[in-house]
DNA sequence: GTCTATAGCCAGATAGAC
DNA sequence: GTCTATCTGGCTATAGAC
C-alpha cells in the first residue's frame, strides 16, 4: 500500500514493520500486514529477516537508539538543572509528537518481556543517572535548588513528558477534546512543564 | 495451579483471566493457560464466557471500575486543591501499588483498540473534569493558587501518580535499583508527588 | 458442570520454480 | 531476489460422553 518504493526491499521491510509492530506490538502484529503494507510478498519479510522475532527486534533496537540519545540532552550536558529541564521537556515533547507511537511500544514490550530490560542494562552507552543525581545536589547545597531527591526529579520530569502520550486514548476521554486540541494542548506542554517543574524546585 | 478453589468455577476462571490478561494483553494472552492457572479444563473457560473476546471485556471493565472510583477523590469532593492533590496521590498511589499491571493493561488495550475508548466515553458515570477546572479557577482568582490550566494540573497529577508504574522496568535500569529499592521509592511519592506539586502551585 | 477429543482456522515458516 | 504453494503447529471453539 503506502510505498516509498526505491526498490529498496529491506528498507521497505523495516519501515512497514515499525508501523505494524508499534501499533499492534509484537502478539498483535502479523506478518502478512506487513507484507502488504511493504507491497511484497511473505516469503521476503523471512528471506531478509528470517523469523518474526527478528524483524521485531530490529524494530525495538531501532526505536530504542532513537529515544535514548535524547536522554543525553539531560544527563550529560553542562548547564544548569534549569536550562537541561528546560531543553529536555521541550526537545522531547517535540520529539515525541512526531513519533507518537514510541513510549506506549517501548514500555509495552518492556513489561511483556523483561529479557529486553535486562539486555539494555547491560547495554554499552546506556544514560547514567549519577552525573545528574550530584548535579542536583551541589545545587541544593547551593541553594539554587528546593532539596529533591534526584531520583524522583527525574522520574518527574519523565512522567510529565513522556505520560500524556502513552496515555492519549484516556486523556482524550477525560477532556472530551478533539485530536486537534489534544495536539494543541501538547504543544503547550513544551513549556508548561518544564515551567511547572521550574516553579516548584527553584529555591 | 494457584487457586483459591471454594468450588466457585466462575470465579476462579475471572481471577485468573485477570491475572493473564493483566500481564499479557489480549493479543498476548492463551485459554490454555488461564484454564490452568484456575486448575480447570479449557472448555470451561467457553461455558461460562462464550468466548475470549467476552472474557477478556468481563476483565477489562471490572480493571476499569475499579480504577475510574479513585478518581472521585480528585473531582468530586469538597475540600480545596490542596487538599484533594494530597489526598489522591496518596491514595491512588497506594491502590496502584496494591494492583501493578492495572495502569499499563488499561492503557495498552485502549491504545489497541480504540472501540472500548468510545464505549467509555458514552458512559454513565464517566469521571467529569468541568467541576475541577472551574474550582482551580476560583482558586486562582482568589490568590490561592498560581495561574494554572486546569487541564494541565489534571493531566500532571496523573502524569506524576500512575506514570512510574507503567514505566516501572524502564525506571528499575536508569536507577540501577532492586525490586525492593524501587518499591521504597514508590512508597515515598506518595507524599513527594503531592509535596512536589504543591510547591509548584500554592501562592 | 466437567471432562476428552477434535474440528477448523490461521499464522509463521519453508520449498522450489522462475 | 521475488514469487506461489504448501507444510506444520498452535489456538479458539465446539461436539458429545459422563
């Protein structure tokens, strides 16, 4: 169906495969629909990937070293607390609004198969919390900052960005808004998180 | 397997299609397994259900009734903000706990399929967001609260309260922390989410 | 109500022609 | 490299004995 067809057969493969696999997730997926979004047949999704396992995981793999590296905008930088929340939340959000189906894929396989959890722990350049956890402190000490534990600023700063995805069908629900004013209202939220955060850490 | 077998078949096939439907999904879910898990045979699963579609909404709906109540805590009573953020992340966090995989399995299967979001939003009791959004108002007016939409508060409080937990493998590598660890940290939102959020808000 | 056995279907994977 | 045809296994669902 939709073709970007360079005769570019396992580019082809991969991109129908991250549509299907991250809308449906792996048990939902099936390799026929991938087929026919691609334009080919069955028999070449296995003569390129060789089982649905592997295709699937090299759609994860992908996804993941997609997100990941927009990690290192709040991590491993050198400038405030103040100005890494406020680039990250709105790096990310940006981010996020053009690969919306990301956060639910990552976290629903996540939790359906902690064999991938495992192996991402033991991964080579996965983020490292402890740069950001002693900049949190040194800036409390200080008195930039409120005391926050590290830890639970970012996994705030996470939550704020990355939950009104994952949680979309709800959201949309709760506030009875249309897809448009959901958009809208996520492209506030660029600044009105870190905005938010912001407020209540600053001493 | 692990049955809780007063005999009641009915029961025992509900809870332990919660159990698997929980954690796996629909799509990732076997009758086999659910007819072990309760310690009865496959055809029984059909002669009390029909089918796993039916099984699965008999699951689903009572994981939602169960959910949606909490939320009253937030909307429908008559303290000020203050009090009411305090209250609900306190208890919503210490229900959640209680029942893991409810947020994640609530989400994931109405990111799947987009009919339950519908048959939900026609519903009876649908938690109402107009009397929060018109309190916060006031509040503001009042110089209680600093300027703040109502939609945005909302959507951060659960944003801060559910979002660990549907993230909860993901949070387990960035810090490092064991089952345990990780559980304390949980315990402490309880009162740091709505500390947090608090700061941010109050006058 | 509960079981065994099996029908019927569908999906992943492979064989083999071109 | 790409296709058609087919194998094989697993899953939902049902038939029918007890």
């Amino acid at each position: 169906m939709a073709k970007t067809k360079d005769s570019n057969t396992e580019g082809n493969i991969l991109a129908s495969a991250e549509n299907i696999f991250q809308s449906k997730g792996m048990d939902g997926a099936r390799m026929q629909e991938i087929a026919d979004k691609a334009g080919i047949n069955k028999a070449m999704l296995h003569y390129y990937y060789r089982s649905k396992q592997l295709l699937f995981e090299a759609v994860f793999n992908k996804a993941f070293s997609l997100l990941a590296p927009q990690l290192n905008v709040i991590l491993n930088d050198d400038s405030t607390i103040e100005d890494k929340i406020k680039n990250f939340t709105s790096s990310y959000i940006s981010f996020i609004m053009k690969h919306p189906y990301l956060p639910s894929f990552i976290l629903q396989e996540l939790n359906r198969n902690p064999k991938f959890a495992k192996k991402l722990q033991e991964n080579q350049n996965f983020p490292n919390l402890e740069k950001f956890k002693n900049q949190v402190n040194l800036e409390i000490e200080k008195g930039i900052l409120k005391p926050i534990k590290g830890e639970q600023l970012f996994i705030n700063v996470l939550a704020l960005s990355i939950f009104p995805f994952v949680a979309s069908p709800l959201i949309k629900i709760f506030l009875k808004s249309s897809e448009k004013e959901y958009k809208q209202l996520m492209k506030d939220r660029k600044t009105d998180v870190s905005d938010f955060i912001i407020k209540s850490i600053k001493a």
